[in-house]
C-alpha cells in the first residue's frame, strides 16, 4: 500500500498536441485560392517513367535536364519524378477538356543540402487548356493569386525567360511585402522576390498528349512550396523545415 501510494502534489504529465507542419500550413493556402478559381487538385506517382517526366514535356534525351547527376535514375526508363508536370501530362492524355488543375506534391533532385536546395521537396504546378486561353488570361491568374498569398497592395513582374515545355517562358517577382517595393534585406534592395516561373503550353507538348494545339492553347506555371513558407513566414533556411526541432515548429 505504501509503494503504491500517489502523490497528488506532482505535477501531472503535459500532453503534447501536434499541429499543421508550415508546409502543410502554406499548401492548404494555395489550394484554398485555386480552388477558389475553380481548379481542382490532382496528385501522381513519385516513381514517374522518363517518358512522362521528359519526353512528353518537349524534353528530348540529349537535354541536359536528363543527366543522372542532375536526376534520381532507377533504371533507364523509370526515375524519381524532377516536377509535377508529369501529373499534367497524365491529365491531357485523359482527352478530358477543358483542363483547371494544379497539381501539388513532393518531387526529387539531385542537388547538396544547403539553406535553399534539398534533393527532397515539393512543387505546386499549375495547368489550365481550353479554346482561347492566351497570355492575358495567365498574367491575371497569377496577379490575383499573388495578392490573394502576399495581401493586396502586392504588385506582379513578368520577366522572360526559356523553359521546354511553354513558349513563351516567364518568371514572375513580386513587390517585396516587407518593404512595399521601396528595397530592404528581404529582397536584397532590389523591391521584388522571384516566387515562380510560368508560361503558355509549348504546341508539341499538346500534341503529344493528343491535343490539337490549333484548337485548344493553355497556360502552365510551377512555384516551389519551400519557397511560399519561406518567404511567408520569413524563414532564412530551409533545413528547419525538416529539422523536427519541436522549438522551431511550436511557432506556427
């Protein structure tokens, strides 16, 4: 009886709730917003074939994208999936049209660990096909989301650019929301963050899921979901993230 007596002036044990992860926080954010626009969310396999990873996305075989110390290789034809686009080629081939997707998820590169690279993270891509999408369309896509994320005084860049899957090729900055675009250490004195880049759906890229591109146009764009919650939340190095410091995660 004495061993088993308890002492009811100790302190009892604490239960530790656990919460969204920032990641999870920024991503439930920006599909709350294109679900808004009325996109749905799509997911894909991680382990992807070439074909769909590459080929079909106007990536031929001599492009240095598919260099194995740039990519994780399981065998020839079968790879840890570079992008979520494979998951927009997916959807073309279905023929199902018009097309408003985005497609989040965690995507594989072979890159150091450093403040701003990981060979593991995730990337939102967006995809929108239909009669008479133009350039037009993707700029005010993008201006609203970019208010509806950073708040509403938030103003958008387009910047030229070269990817092999649109064309033409952008990518967009936005007013650092720190300063107002006036230039502090957040954005390095120059007034805008790169947050992504974007562009019109390259004509081969439609033929080869079986879209007639004289018929149909469209609009991509791919952010980096890292990138959100680090400029969201003002974190200078990716690594917390993924850390499990219980510190660091507490603030969210």
């Amino acid at each position: 009886m004495k061993a088993e007596v308890i002492d009811v002036t100790l302190p009892a044990k604490k239960a530790k709730i656990g919460h969204r992860h920032p990641n999870t926080i920024a991503l439930e954010e920006v599909e709350r917003i294109f679900i808004g626009m009325g996109y749905e969310v799509v997911e894909g396999p991680e382990v992807e074939y070439a074909d769909y990873n590459f080929t079909k996305l106007n990536i031929p075989e001599n492009h240095p994208a598919r260099d194995e110390q740039d990519t994780f290789f399981i065998n020839d034809s079968i790879l840890l999936r570079s992008q979520t686009s494979p998951v927009q080629a997916r959807e073309m081939e279905k023929g199902k049209l018009p097309i408003r997707m985005i497609a989040p998820g965690r995507v594989f590169r072979s890159d150091e660990v450093d403040a701003t690279h990981s060979p593991s993270f995730h990337q939102i891509e967006g995809l929108v096909i239909d009669k008479n999408v133009t350039f037009a369309d993707l700029k005010g896509t993008l201006q609203e989301f970019a208010k509806e994320l950073f708040g509403p005084e938030t103003k958008t860049k387009f910047r030229p650019h070269h990817f092999p899957f649109t064309e033409p090729s952008a990518e967009v900055d936005v007013s650092c929301f720190k300063c107002g675009g006036k230039g502090c250490r957040f954005c390095k004195g120059s007034g805008w963050i790169e947050i992504l880049g974007c562009g019109m759906v390259h004509p081969n890229v439609l033929r080869m899921c079986g879209i007639d591109p004289d018929e149909y146009t469209g609009f991509a764009f791919g952010v980096g979901l890292e990138r959100i919650a680090l400029l969201k939340y003002e974190i200078d190095d990716m690594r917390l993230l993924y850390e499990n410091d219980s510190r660091f995660l507490k603030q969210f």
